[in-house]
C-alpha cells in the first residue's frame, strides 16, 4: 500500500508573515539582498553569488541573451534556454559575453543592393531606424554605410531605390576604432552631433554600434552581476540528452554556470550529467540540477555534486503536470521539506547547496515567503516574460497589450528533452499551455518595485539578510476568511 503523508500539500498564499521587532538600522537601503548560487564549504565564501535572489526561467519564452543582459544589469541570472540548436544557444551566450553596456551588436543590417522597401519592411519589423549596411548585410560584415530615416524621403524616393543610392556612404561616415571607451564614443558622438558611432576593427568590419541615449547605462547599475572581466554572468540551460555535445560548446562560449532543465529531476540521468561535467571539467564547471519536491530527491542530487537544486514540480502558471501526471506537491510545502533537507546536509557535510524555488510566484510577496522558507533564491517565468526585454511578441489586448508566454512542455516549444524519461525523442502529450500575460513594462521599472517590496517586508521582520529571515521570520498558516480579510473588502471601489 502506497505511503501517505499525512501534511497538506501548501502553497504560498496559505501564509503570511508576522513582523518582528523592526530596529532603527532596519531601514530598506540597508537591507542585502546577495544570495549563494553555487554549493560552498562552511567558513567559505561561494565562488558565484547573485546580488539580487532572483534567475529567469530556461525558457524560450523567457530567457534569450536580451533578457540576460537586462537581468544581470539589476544582479540577477538567466538561464538561456537549451530547447533549441547548440550553436544558437552557444551564440546568445557569446552576444551576453560581448555585451559592453552601451556597445550594441547591430540587429537590423542590410546590404546595398537592398532596396527602400526592404528598409521599411525592417524598420516595420524592428522598430530601429538606424541601419548598418555591411557586405553581406550582417551584424559584423564589412561596413560599407548607414541608413538612417534622413537619408530618404518615403513621399518622393521610389520603393526600389537601391540602398546604395540614399545610404551614408563609408567615406562619409565617422567611426570609432574596436576598443575605445564608452566615454571615448560619447564625445565623438557629441562633437559631431551623431545618434549613433559605428565601431569597427581594423579591416573596417563592423564590430558594435554606440547610441547616444546609451551613455548613462552603466552609471545607473551598481548593482551589475559582474565576472572578474567585467561582463555579465550568465547561466545556461541543459538536458541529460546531448550534454556531452552540448556543454563544451557553452562552456567554450563563456557560460558562467549550468542548470539541467527537466520537469523532474530525482533520476539516475541526472547523476550521470552531473558526474560527466564534474569529471570532465575538473569540478571547474559549475551545474544545478532538478527539480525536486521532498528531501530524497535533494539528498539524491547533492551528493552527485549539484551546486544547487531546483525545487517545484507542477506549480509553474503555464505548468499542466499535475493535472496530466499527477505528480507535484504545493510549492510551499515542496520548499519547506527540501530547506530542512538542505540544513541537514550542511551540519552533516559542512557544504552547504543553495536552493531555488521554481515556478508558482505569482504576487511579490511570495518571494519573499520563499525566502523566508528557505529557498535561496527563486526561478521566475511569468513575471519575467511580461516585460519588454523578454523574447515574445507584444500585442495590442482590449485597452492595453499582453506579451506572449508559452510552456516549454507545450506544443509550441516541443521541448521533449525536459520531459524525458529515456524513451522516444519527442513530446507524447503536452505538460504546458501557451499563453499571455499582461504587458509589464521595461524589466528595470517593475523589478525595482518588487525588490523594495520584499526589502520592506524584510524590514517589517526585523531583518536585513536573506540568511537572517530564514533564521528569524515566523509564518502562519492563513484561514479562507482570513485570506477575504486580506483584500479590500466590503468597501465600494472608486473606478471600477
Ligand atoms: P512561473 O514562474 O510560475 O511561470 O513558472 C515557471 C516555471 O515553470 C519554469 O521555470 C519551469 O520550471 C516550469 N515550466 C516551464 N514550462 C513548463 C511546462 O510547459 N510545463 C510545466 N512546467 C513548466
């Protein structure tokens, strides 16, 4: 007879913290939100830390080299998708590792044999005006000129006027040289009253294009989750299938750290990649696991060496797992058993390996609940794809716009690999929905909101870590009544 566990299966809106003593030092700027990613011995500091607890969903919807850049600006990690060809995913990994805070890889090229209709079409479907018009018409061919919304006149100039007609030639551009600073490029772009600086090698490749509202960028980012060169840290998603092709192409690309996307992550293909890249990589190369939802599964993964291990299992908002599996367990309750699981291995082995808490966030207060519970950090895939740097469309809904957000596990993304149990390569039913979410704005905006959120809760608890809510905060179990309480309640709303 099957075994059962007698605690209720409890997510995060089945709690509420209650304040501490809020002391005079507990004020919001002091509050340090700096969380482990990787496993460390006791006494040690972790070889990677994350400035602000939080990593984006591996996910096609979610987690390309733009959402990268955007989220490691701000001090957190992404995790680019692996459901996709290596050599894409290996090449977002390059474009995170290029990136220089002001410094753009050109998008929107031409070659000069293009006409103005294709200027327009591009213009239509990028948004950008400036265009850089190289040999072969990419990002880094040979630059032969730029085309800006001066150089033609949509009301006179014919459709297939060649580009090569109406373009900035290459003799009549200013440049910057490959390796100049971001404040070298601004004041060429001030003294000579440009928008954008082309900056090229010495064979006059093009190389990145500077614009002058760039300037400022990394002024405005103390926060940046930074490597010891200066670019940003990245993380990459991988399966149990083809990591032994797929993972020195990332590591070869710059990859700071991997994780084994998989819905359920408790199985000997797990030990096995975990043990490969740990063999293979000298223990050099770091790789989280899972996920799981009990203490077995954790205890499992960390001794094969894991440096951290994902926790949730049917709680995601596209995630249809439970209702075609039945398998998961309530976030909250998954969280609470794998942190004990988590303590004990640390006073047993005195190395200690982070947590994260994936999927079922849905207001802000539960990452600060998940914390609290014990996760080290959380995994976000909703709340990310909302926003204007994730990788999905943004289309036009009633009054406002939704962004498009679909599951790894649905028929859009086809990503068997996640699901799979050693059997057949592909997907034989669906574990996700495709979706929208509500349009969020730019990542920067909401993501400050949130973090004061938490930093206030934290505050509330009298605490000023995430090691020091762990240890301090108390929860309580909420009543339905009291959950109506919570709201705004038996008033008549204004606007509505
Ligand atoms: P969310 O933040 O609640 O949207 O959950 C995101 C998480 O859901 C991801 O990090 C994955 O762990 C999980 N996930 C992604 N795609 C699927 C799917 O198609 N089915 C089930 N879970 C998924």
């Amino acid at each position: 007879m099957a075994i059962i566990i007698n605690e209720l299966s409890r997510t995060f809106g089945e709690f509420l913290l209650l304040p501490n003593l809020t002391t005079k030092d507990c004020v919001v700027e002091n509050v340090d939100l700096s969380a482990p990613i990787v496993r460390f011995k006791k006494g040690v500091e972790p070889s990677l830390k994350l400035n602000i607890p939080f990593s984006s969903a591996i996910m096609q919807s979610v987690s390309d080299n733009n959402m990268a850049v955007a989220l490691a600006k701000n001090g957190g990690i992404s995790f680019i998708y692996c459901s996709q060809p290596i050599e894409s995913q290996a090449e977002m990994i390059r474009k995170v590792k290029k990136y220089k805070a002001g410094f753009v890889i050109s998008d929107s090229n031409l070659t000069p044999e293009h006409t103005l209709a294709d200027v327009l079409e591009l213009k239509e479907r990028t948004g950008h005006s400036t265009m850089a018009i190289t040999e072969d018409g990419s990002p880094t061919g040979k630059l032969l000129g730029i085309v800006t919304g001066r150089d033609y006149r949509i009301t006179r100039d014919p459709l297939d006027k060649k580009v090569k007609d109406f373009m900035t030639p290459d003799n009549s551009l200013i440049v910057g040289k490959e390796g100049i600073t971001l404040s070298e490029a601004n004041d060429i772009i001030w003294k000579h009253k440009l928008n954008s600086l082309p900056i090229v090698d010495e064979d006059f490749n093009l190389v990145y294009l500077v614009f002058r509202k760039d300037y400022s960028e990394d002024k405005d980012n103390p926060n940046s989750l930074l490597d010891n060169q200066k670019r940003y840290v990245v993380g990459a998603g991988i399966n149990s299938r083809d990591y032994k092709e797929r993972v020195p192409a990332l590591v070869e690309a710059g990859a700071d750290i991997l994780c084994i996307d998989s819905s359920e992550g408790f199985s000997e293909w797990q030990y096995d990649t975990i043990q490969w890249i740990k063999q293979e990589y000298n223990g050099k190369v770091k790789v989280g696991a899972g996920n799981v939802v009990e203490r077995d599964g954790f205890k499992y993964l960390a001794g094969a060496g894991a440096d951290f291990v994902k926790v949730g299992i049917g709680g995601g908002s596209i995630c249809i797992t439970r209702e075609q599996k039945g398998i998961g367990r309530g976030q909250a309750s998954a969280i609470l058993d794998v942190a004990a699981a988590r303590n004990e291995y640390f006073e047993k082995t005195g190395e200690y390996v982070p947590i994260c808490s994936d999927g079922g966030i849905v207001l802000d207060y539960h990452i600060t609940l998940a914390l609290a519970m014990g996760a080290d950090f959380v995994m976000l895939g909703r709340y990310f794809a909302g926003f204007d740097e994730s990788p999905t469309n943004k289309i036009k809904h009633g009054n406002g716009y939704v962004k498009e957000y679909w599951g790894e596990g649905s028929n859009r993304a086809r990503n068997w690999a996640r699901y799979d149990l050693g059997g057949q390569a592909n997907l034989q039913f669906e574990e996700g929905v495709d979706s929208y979410v509500p349009y969020a704005g730019k990542l920067d905006d909401g993501l400050r909101t949130t973090l004061y959120k938490i930093k206030s809760t934290m505050c509330n608890c009298g605490t000023k870590s995430i090691k020091e809510l762990q240890e301090n905060s108390r929860l309580t179990i909420v009543s339905s009544t009291s959950l109506t309480e919570g709201g705004a309640h038996d008033v008549i709303l204004k606007n509505q």
